[in-house]
C-alpha cells in the first residue's frame, strides 16, 4: 500500500498544494519503513502529534527517521 498521505491536498483558504503529512507530524518524509511522526511533536498531555509547524528546533527536523541498523 502506498503512503496514503502522500497525496497532496489544496487548502482552499491557503490557496498552496500542502502536503498532509505535516498535519500528521512528518518533517522528513523517507521511505514507509523508515519514516514515523517526529517525536518531538508528541503531546505527552494528550498522547497526540502536533503538526509539523509546531517544531521549535530545526535539528529535530530528521527525528522522525529511523536509523538504519547495520
């Protein structure tokens, strides 16, 4: 099954193409087995993610990928 949120959507009110991943808390996008909503944007009070803008460090950008066990 291919990344269902991969489809990009048109936000009427932004009038941009915003892909949905971001609402769903992906700041880097990789492949569907290495790719997890960044845990930097987990709300422990809720147990939900905050969507991508909500990432104050841009050193976590990548956080949301696994690393490759070698």
């Amino acid at each position: 099954m291919l990344f269902r949120f991969m489809a990009t959507i048109y936000k009427k009110h932004l009038k941009y193409l915003f892909c949905v991943l971001y609402d769903e808390a992906y700041t880097s996008i990789g492949h569907v087995n290495d790719t997890i909503p960044n845990p930097s944007l987990l709300d422990v009070s809720t147990g939900k993610y905050l969507p991508a803008y909500h990432l104050k460090d841009g050193t976590l950008e990548r956080s949301g990928r696994l690393k490759k066990v070698q």
